[in-house]
C-alpha cells in the first residue's frame, strides 16, 4: 500500500515537471505561436467549418428546412450519378484532361529551370523569366479572352495565314481540339510559375561539385543526369505527390469558359457539371454528393501515392 503511495507521488512530481517545462518552453517561443494563429484561423474558417455542410450529400435538402431540418437519404444521390448516363462521359473527361495535363505540364516547368540555370547570358535569362512568369499573373478570365482572340474563327491565328494564302484551321470549332487547347495553354500558363521552385532546389547544388565534374570532364548533359536531378528529386517527387492528389481536381474555370455546344462532349468534366447541377440547377443534395465523390477519389489517391513514394524513394509528405 505504502509502495503504491509513494509510486503515485512519484508519476505525479514527473507529471508537474513535464507541465512546468511545457509552459516555460511555450513563454519562450509564444511568438511563433503568434505566427502560426493566423494559419489555423484561415484553416478552421475557410476549410474546415464549411465541412459541416457535406452532410447534405446524403440528405434530400430543402432551403426552407435547413441543414439539420432537411431529411436523410443515405446514398441515395451518389446511386443516382452512379446510375446516370453522364457518369462514364464526366469521369472519362476529367481523367484525360487531368493526367494529359499531368504529363504535358509536369516535367515543362523541370525543363525551363534547368535551361534558365545553365543559361549564362544574365540578359536573356531574366528576359526569358520575365515573358514565362507574366502569364500566372493574367486571370483565368481575361487568359481565356486572349485565347479566342488568338485562335477564333477569325482570330489573329487565322488572319494570318488567310493573308498569307493557307486555309484557316478551325481550333475553336472542333470539338476534339478542346483537349489540347486546355491542356497547352495550362502549360504556357503554369510554366514559368512552377519552375520557380525547381530554380530554387538548383541553386542549393555545391558549385564545387559541378567543378570537380568539369574538371572530370563531364558534359553539361552527364552533371545534369547526375548532379542537378538526384538533387532535385525529392522536390519533384513531393511536386508530383501533391499534383496526383488532385488528379480529379480538374479547375472548374477555365473548362467552362472554353465550353461551348460543339465542343460540350470533351470539354464537360465533373467540375463544370456539379456547378451546373448546384448553382445553375438548385440540386444542392446531388452536386454535393458529386463533388464529395470526387474529393474521395483525390484523398485515396493522395494516400496511395504517398505510400509508394515512400516505399520506393523512401521520399513522402508524412
């Protein structure tokens, strides 16, 4: 009995020690806690309170009820997209678009650091800098203005090579053109932005190192393959987690500002239809269970990724 007294006493004076240290560690460092509180406000505000109203995916949700008001349907609207002949077009579309822009646009913004990083002319490296970042800077809006001025029916594309005698190409007037248009003008978009942290990770390379590989006599292709990339790679590897995670995160903007009837087969992905279906349709149930469907799909992916990276590169997010 005695022994158990004194044991408890024991945990307890090591209990309160633990308090004191953590308190004293907290009043020394209170600033970066200050620092950090803004980050978790936006956080709980903006991502994770709105969470409570998923719910409604599986409720039939009437306005004048309310969230909790409204009745509980159970899965009822995912077997109804299940069901519905649009879902294999939708899931279709989003999957080509997102892993053709995957593989466009991944390994682009790899390439223009490496090129940018090997070029020694200061002049034409911050001339080419300044024309690949301007475009992440024009709103998805006016960026999709450019492109039919660009390349409408009677756009500057086209005006040129009539005057210059050739046919014009119909870009805009065929529906399987979408697919490209989307995705490469993602990439003209997106290039020069990415590539700033790809930049970044270069110039965190030992510059003894490429000497004693010019002095070994490689090549500037053998200190890429073999300095530049192994150094690099864990921020690729992190970059392309990230980016599979969101493979059915199509954006919504760009996709239905491109859209139009002739091209409605290719360019309709699931982000335009819940947007149809929600705002346009009132279907707030349905659109919700859709979109939670493909926030699913993105988060077993994400994981999936994750572990293989892991496993294989032994490179991962957590």
């Amino acid at each position: 009995m005695d022994a158990n007294i004194v044991t408890d006493t024991k945990y307890k004076n090591i209990d309160r020690k633990k308090r004191s240290k953590n308190l004293k560690y907290i009043k020394k460092t209170w600033m970066l806690y200050v620092f950090v509180l803004p980050a978790i406000l936006y956080l709980l505000i903006l991502h994770y309170f709105p969470m409570y109203g998923i719910q409604i995916a599986f409720k039939d949700y009437r306005v004048t009820q309310g969230i909790i008001g409204s009745e509980w349907v159970g899965f009822q609207h995912f077997a109804e997209f299940f069901g519905s002949y649009q879902f294999w077009q939708l899931l279709k579309n989003t999957l080509i678009l997102s892993f053709y822009g995957l593989i466009a646009g991944f390994p682009m913004p790899i390439i223009l650091a490496i090129l940018l990083y090997y070029t020694v002319n200061k002049k034409l490296k911050k001339v080419t800098q300044m024309v690949t970042y301007m475009p992440h800077f024009i709103s998805t809006v006016v960026f999709c203005g450019m492109i039919f001025i660009l390349l409408g029916h009677d756009g500057i594309y086209n005006q040129i090579l009539h005057n210059l005698g050739f046919k014009g190409i119909e870009f805009m007037t065929k529906g399987e053109n979408f697919r490209h248009i989307y995705v490469w003008s993602g990439v003209l978009k997106g290039m020069g932005w990415s590539s700033i942290i790809y930049i970044a990770a270069l110039t965190g390379v030992d510059p003894q190192i490429h000497e004693a590989a010019i002095v070994d006599g490689a090549s500037k292709f053998q200190r890429i393959k073999y300095i530049d990339l192994p150094t690099i790679l864990p921020t690729i590897m992190i970059l392309l987690i990230l980016n599979l995670g969101r493979i059915m995160g199509v954006g919504f903007e760009k996709a239905y500002l491109l859209q139009n009837n002739i091209n409605i087969e290719y360019s309709e992905i699931i982000s335009t239809y819940v947007y149809k279906v929600g705002m346009q349709g009132g279907q707030f149930s349905y659109s919700t269970a859709i979109g939670l469907f493909n926030n699913i799909i993105n988060f077993i992916l994400l994981i999936t990724v994750n572990r293989v990276s892991k496993k294989l590169s032994n490179i991962s997010l957590f």
